[in-house]
C-alpha cells in the first residue's frame, strides 16, 4: 500500500478563475523520501493542504495511509505531522512552550518522543526559555520541525523548509531529514531550490499545477535528449541575443556566468567548433565546454516544450 496517493487532483481558486492544482496523479511509497519541485506559484502548497486535509479538492481523491483525505480527516491528522512553509508557531511563547503546547494537543510529552527528536531538541535545548520570534531562521527550522514530530507521525509533510534559510542550514537540515527516514519515517518535501531535488529518492517536477515529471533525480537527468553546452564570452548580452536569433538554436538560457544552449539536429557539434563559430562572429573570450544536464536543465526544457 503506497503512504500517499493523488488521484486526478484539481483544486481552483476564485471561483475557477485561478487553477492551482489541474489533474494532479502521484504516489508516494512508504519510507520513502519524495520531493515535489517547482518554482513558486506552481501548486505545491495546494497539494500539501489537500493531503493535510486543510483543502477540498474540487475534484479527483487524496489519500494517507489509506485514509481518505476527505472522509477520514481526524485519523490522517492524528498520524501526520505538518510543517507549514511559513513559520506557524506562537512567537511569544517560548521554545519549552511550544514544545509543550503540540506535546499536550497529541496527548503526549517530550520524554515519551526523546528518541524520535533528540538530535533535533538538543539543538534547539540551550535555547529553552527564548521566544520562538527571537529565534534565527534555522533555528526556527529546528524549532518547527521538532514540533511536527512531538507525537511521532508516520508521515511527515514539510513545504518548503529551507525557504530564507542559510546554506548551513539548509545542508544540516536535509541531513536531519536523512536520519529520519532512516527511522521509517515516510517524508514528502517540497522546495523552489533544484540542488536540492538531488537529496530526494524520487522527484515529481510541477509547474501551473501540472505534474511534468516523475522520476528519480538521475533518471530525469538522463533522459535529457539533447547536447548541452556551456557558453560565455566578453559581452554575454550581446552572445544571448545573437544564440537565440541563430535558427540553429533550440535553446538557450542563462545559468550562472554561463549561457546553457542546445541546438537542432547538430548531434555532431563539439565545443571546438562552437568556439571558432563564434569567434568568426566577432565574439571575444569565449569558453565553451560541453556539460551534463541538471536538474534544473531538464526542469526548463520540460518546461518549454509544455
């Protein structure tokens, strides 16, 4: 039995006007550590409500652990934890307090969970008696997420953790989340940031609320079909004007200090020969290197041909 299921999911807003979720089908295996990826505004945190039985979807079935999201919310509720992409908890009270307050809502206490959050707690211990507005972000993070776990759910829904957070953090909590799995604990995670789709076991790619994508990391980047090459010169405006009116161009993007183009049915073009094409051109130090596709890269090139 899968731990999530989107069955045919759509959810509009204003009165139908505005489509957040169009036609949404995944599955999510138990244990597993699934990342849903897209930029903002593409219907991640619609799909998370729904599974947290916050929303109604208009049409199609959700269901956790076999429970239907509509029908069965009170058992779903008692057997998720949920990690809002915006810091939900009560500012003024402070770390101990909150810990208590979800602790006491489960029915439960910290020491009845210390194995579950003690990595997470002793981090966030030493500041106890600190109001949880006056924490950093990544502590907020820490804050939260230990909140989410007090009464040790089955599933865990986290929508975009590491929104505003430091790299450090950032990397410090993905391994947090990795030694949570570790414990069975099912995770399904959202984020805007495409370096982090490569921590996931599986990835599901959305944009304007559609599913592009499913995959492993690796296998999404893989099925890219087309040579990719990296590209800079001394005037970048000028070399991304000119590669895009070029009818040979496919595409063409910034990425970094680079411009990243493919090209039609030029299966035998090698940076050499791309260097000298536009040098002839009157492009001065350019550096062209062939690469492989990210995720990022396949995401756009979904993207487009959607």
């Amino acid at each position: 039995m899968s731990a999530v299921i989107l069955d045919h999911i759509t959810k509009t807003y204003e009165n139908g006007k505005v489509t957040a979720v169009d036609d949404v089908s995944l599955e999510v295996s138990p244990g597993e550590l699934f990342g849903l990826i897209g930029p903002d505004g593409a219907g991640k945190t619609s799909v998370f409500r729904i599974l947290t039985t916050l929303l109604l979807p208009e049409k199609g079935t959700a269901s956790v652990l076999g429970f239907d999201c509509v029908k069965n919310y009170r058992e779903i509720r008692n057997r998720v934890g949920y990690m809002p992409g915006r810091f939900s908890l009560y500012q003024d009270l402070t770390v101990a307090e909150n810990l208590h307050f979800f602790a006491t809502l489960f029915g439960t206490t910290i020491e009845e969970n210390y194995t579950l959050i003690k990595d997470i707690y002793e981090q966030i211990k030493p500041f106890s008696n600190r109001r949880a507005g006056k924490l950093s972000g990544g502590m907020k993070q820490k804050l939260a997420l230990c909140c989410a776990l007090i009464h040790k759910p089955e599933v865990l829904f986290l929508d975009e953790p590491t929104t505003g957070v430091d790299v450090v953090s950032r990397k410090e909590f993905w391994a947090m989340l990795q030694q949570l799995k570790q414990q069975g604990i099912t995770i399904m995670v959202s984020t805007p940031y495409m370096d982090e789709a490569v921590l996931c076991e599986r990835i599901a790619l959305i944009q304007a609320g559609r599913i592009m994508s499913v995959d492993t990391p690796e296998k999404i980047i893989d099925t890219f079909p087309a040579q990719l090459f990296a590209v800079k010169a001394a005037d970048i405006y000028r070399l991304l004007t000119d590669l895009r009116n070029d009818p040979a161009t496919e595409s063409c993007y910034t990425f970094g200090e680079y411009l990243h183009i493919t090209f039609r049915g030029h299966p035998d073009t090698n940076p050499q020969q791309l260097q000298e094409w536009l040098e002839q051109r009157g492009h001065r130090n350019v550096a062209v290197k062939q690469i492989r596709a990210t995720i990022e890269d396949s995401f756009i090139r979904l993207m487009n041909e959607a």
